[in-house]
C-alpha cells in the first residue's frame, strides 16, 4: 500500500517512523478520551469497558517506532 502510493504520488516514503508513531500517540488519545467518558458514564454499550487496556500498548508501539534504527 505504501509502495503504491509512493510510485503514483512520487513521494519519498521510505521512512515513515515519525508518521507510523504519532499515529499511534493519535489512537492511544482518542482511546484514552473514550474511556475517560466511559469510566463517568457517558460512553455506554458493548466493548468500551476494555477499550482503557488498548492504550499502554499503542503508546508502547509508538516509542517502538520511534526508536527504530
């Protein structure tokens, strides 16, 4: 997907870390925001009670990236 996009864009993306990363930092945000309001009753339904578990391993895969050589 990335190597298709490069070739009909002609966009160098041979080094995606810092995009790879924040999207993660992005997610771990957005999870975080909704568990906040599920754990105060605003975010109700099947699913969100585990969402607050998804978001030490997006910030654990964003420094990952980061620290990639």
């Amino acid at each position: 997907l990335v190597a298709g996009y490069g070739a009909r864009s002609g966009r160098d993306v041979t080094d995606l870390r810092w995009y790879r990363a924040f999207a993660a930092f992005k997610l771990a945000a957005i999870l975080e925001g909704v568990h906040f309001r599920y754990l105060r009753g605003r975010t109700v339904g099947a699913g969100f009670d585990r969402i607050g578990e998804r978001v030490a391993p997006l910030v654990a895969l964003g420094l990952s990236v980061i620290e990639e050589a």
